[in-house]
C-alpha cells in the first residue's frame, strides 16, 4: 500500500523500523510542513520491549540510516522487515562469511538514494526487501533508480 501513495505528489511516507524510531519520525512527521502518512507496522507490537529515550528527539525525514556495515551485499529495506533482514546477514556471515551492509530507509518519500548509491558502489550488489507484491512495490523503484 506504501507504494501507492508514494507516487502521490506531495506526500512523504516514514515507516519505522522500532519503537525508539517511531518516537523520533512521529515527531519529525508532526513538526514537518508537508503531509505525512505514517505507516506502523503491526509487527513491532509483538517484538521484544526496548528502551525509548524520554527525552524530545526527531530523526530527519529523508534520511536512511546505515544499521550494519558489510562489503559483500547491500540490502535495503524499511519497517518491521529490518528485524527478519537482520537474521539472514547473522545467518550468511555465520555459515558463508558474507558481510551485508544493511540499510534502514525510514522514509521512502523521499528515499535517501545517495547513501544507497554510496553503499552499491562500495559492495558492487544490491537487495531490495519489501513486503509488497511481485510487481508494483516500491522496491521497483529503488531498484531502476540504481541501476540507472
């Protein structure tokens, strides 16, 4: 559903990977001129407690966020998918020595597309995860933007 109003013009899209984000991008949504729609998934109800920082924070809207260096793969991908996403590169490093380099988008309207470029060019491949259909998610996008 993220990918449709994406191409809505205007419209910035935050889907948070955590709670902790949630509070910093809720709040940058909030404070933001523009319309925001922000996307919870279901999912980080059911995940293991973290620590939320009492204090006010925001987290700039258009801005990914490296969670794991590596220099074999690139995976990118936003929300709760992080969490899954995280396993397989425990999984991969630990079976087959792979090091994938993980990047959290937050938003995907705007995407942050230079720290992805930045990191393709680094580790020369590129995996986009979503949780969208075979054909017309947003993943699409990210993918033409970089092979371009």
């Amino acid at each position: 559903v993220e990918s449709f109003f994406a191409h809505c013009p205007g419209v910035k899209i935050v889907i948070p990977r955590s709670a902790s984000q949630a509070k910093g991008l809720l709040r940058a949504s909030i404070q933001d001129r523009n319309p925001v729609l922000f996307f919870e998934p279901k999912r980080l109800y059911f995940k293991p407690p973290e620590e939320v920082p009492v204090e006010d924070y925001t987290i700039e809207l258009g801005k990914a966020e490296v969670i794991r260096s590596g220099s074999d793969v690139t995976l990118v991908g936003w929300g709760a998918l992080l969490l899954s996403m995280q396993k397989a590169c425990d999984l991969a490093e630990s079976r087959d020595g792979i090091t994938s380099e993980i990047i959290d988008l937050r938003t995907i309207q705007p995407w942050d597309e230079t720290i992805v470029e930045e990191s393709v060019k680094k580790t020369g491949r590129l995996i986009v995860c979503h949780e969208a259909c075979i054909s017309g998610g947003f993943g699409g996008e990210i993918a033409a933007s970089i092979q371009e």
